[in-house]
C-alpha cells in the first residue's frame, strides 16, 4: 500500500513537473492561473493523501444491510431536492428508504408545499422558507407521535433544507421536536453550486436572465432569478449566514458527495462538523443516481447505524480532490459574459 501512495505521489510530481515547463511558454495571466492552480491541487492531493491514511484506521470495509438499521427503532423523515413533489407512494424523490432499513409506514415524505397538492415548484421558494416548513412538520410530529426518534435523509437542496432547520429552528429548542437520531445529506450543496452561481449571474444580464426565466417556465425547471437558485449560488447571504451557525450539540451528522457531480461537486458537499464522505457511483448523472446508488445507499446505511464510513480507494481520494476544481474551472470559462 505504502508502494502505491509514494508511486502515485510520483506520478503528481512528475505532472507538475511538466506544468512548470510549460509554464514559461505561457502568458503571464495564463501562467498565473496555472500556478495558482498547481499549487492549489498539490495542496489538496497532499491533504487529501494524509486525511485518506488516517481514515484508513477507522472505516468500514463492509456496510450493513438495511435490517440493521431497522433495529434502531426510528422513523425516517425524508427531504428531497428542487423539484421533488409526491409521486407514486407519496414518495417526492427516488430515495428506495427499504433499502436503508425503513418500513413504508416509518417514512414521510417532507413536501415544499401542501402535502396533498404540492407540485415541484413549491420547492423554489427558497431555503428559509421550506426550513420553516420543515420545523413546522416536526414540531407537529412531536406532539403527534411522541418518544419517537426520527432520522433526517436530505438530498441536494434537501440537505441544506435541514442544515438551516437544525441551525436555525432545533438549536436551543430541542424540547420542541422529535429526539433527533442520525443526519444524512446527499450531494447537498452546503459550500454552494458554481452550477447554479453560473445561471444565477446570467440572470442579471439584461435581457438574457428574462429570456432564460421564460424559458424556464415553459421547461416547469426552476428559474435562475428565484430564491431557491440564489440561496444556492456560492457565497450567498443564505450560505453565509449558515455557515457562521455551528450545527447543535449532540447531533450526529454525515455527508456525502459524489465523485463525478456536475452538478454539486463534492468538495461542496462538506460541512463544518459533520462526517464527510465522498462515494464513487456507477454510471452517470451522479447527482441523481447518488440517492439510490450501492455506493451512495452503504455510506448512509453506515452512517445510519452508527458506524464509521466506508473504506475509501485512494483512486477515490484522489478524484475526490481534483475533479471538483476541473469541473468549477469548465463552469467558471464556459459561458461567462462578464
């Protein structure tokens, strides 16, 4: 193992290695980009490598099986992303909830609007909103179904749906609520989206952001002008604001990021205080498939059941901490009219 580490370290030296010979044929912008960049990179490779060693010590190489995390005797309180509205089931995304140990009737579908008429654009209406929503839901839980502990499993928006719940509804008033057990997010943008920071920017561009909010509408996607985008867009207040709020005392929560998401790269997905893991699903559209991915499901059913995160492949690691500053680096050159 030691073999690998130091081989590919190599192979990372030698690559920038070459980067600094290429650099002096470059213009002085075009050159300071790239050694902002390489010293960048070598940083998060180097830290990434080290935190990737430690872990080692405590993963699991194995997740449980989802009657395993049945036997905590929690329900489950789902939150989806933008978009999600019942469907089928009443089930508002493609979160398979038997698969990580929970009955039907132990689940609930959170709804960005009413629960019998919500439809997807309920859901652009912005995090403190839905937050609100969310706090109003479990308050009328605790007084419903009292002594019942209740997991929170959010994906994408979701997740930052239940960061601000838990910081800014549940912090100090936990006699309130349900006794909260384990926290999960998938792909959720706590650090942002430089997907939806990019569309956010176009909407201030005359003309072009109007155009791109009727286009929108015909599409029934979520408009860039709206709250939900902009709460979202790196750097905002919505995100700002969180981000200076330690999530409560006693709270265990993980989050998980997948390699190849576009859409919310992974290094986004941290959050300060929390478990981070980084998963690599199978096929494409990783933002989607994360949620009912074996990769994405093992990391929550560990999490779960409380136990350490899976054993992570230094391929993984690796990809984990480049591709993210590719992707924002494609999203940040591609289309920028300012």
């Amino acid at each position: 193992m030691i073999r690998r580490v130091a081989a590919t370290q190599l192979a990372w030296a030698i690559r920038l290695g070459v980067a600094a010979l290429v650099t002096p044929a470059l213009g002085p912008v075009a050159a300071a980009e790239l050694g902002a960049l390489t010293q960048q990179l070598v940083w998060e490779v180097g830290q990434g490598t080290a935190d990737w060693w430690r872990r080692r010590r405590r993963c699991s190489p194995r997740a449980p099986g989802g009657r395993d995390v049945r036997g905590n005797g929690h329900e489950l309180v789902a939150v989806g992303g933008v978009g999600s509205a019942p469907g089928a089931g009443g089930a508002t995304f493609a979160l398979p909830a038997r698969s990580l140990g929970y009955d039907p009737g132990d689940v609930t579908w959170f709804t960005y609007g009413d629960a019998t008429r919500s439809v997807p654009s309920d859901s652009w209406t912005g995090v403190d909103r839905a937050a609100a929503r969310l706090a109003a839901d479990l308050r009328a839980r605790a007084r419903e179904r009292p002594g019942i502990p209740v997991d929170l499993v959010g994906h994408s928006l979701g997740g930052v749906v239940i960061e601000a719940f838990l910081k800014e509804h549940y912090a100090g008033h936990e006699k309130e609520y349900p006794r909260l057990g384990r926290v999960v997010t998938l792909a959720s943008p706590h650090g942002g989206s430089a997907l939806a920071g990019r569309f956010v920017s176009y909407a201030t561009v005359p003309l072009l952001g109007r155009l791109l909010d009727a286009v929108a509408d015909v599409a029934g996607t979520i408009p860039p002008s709206s709250p939900t985008a902009r709460d979202v867009a790196p750097g905002s207040a919505t995100l700002r604001r969180l981000r200076s709020r330690p999530l409560p005392a006693g709270v265990a929560v993980t989050t998980i990021g997948a390699v190849d998401d576009v859409i919310v790269t992974a290094d986004r997905t941290r959050l300060a205080g929390a478990e981070h893991v980084v998963v690599n699903p199978r096929g494409v559209g990783d933002h989607a498939a994360i949620v009912a991915s074996e990769a994405g499901l093992a990391a929550a059913r560990l999490a779960l059941s409380g136990r350490p995160p899976p054993c992570e492949s230094l391929a993984t690691m690796l990809r984990a901490r480049v591709e993210p500053y590719a992707i924002a680096r494609a999203i940040g050159k591609v289309g920028a009219f300012r």
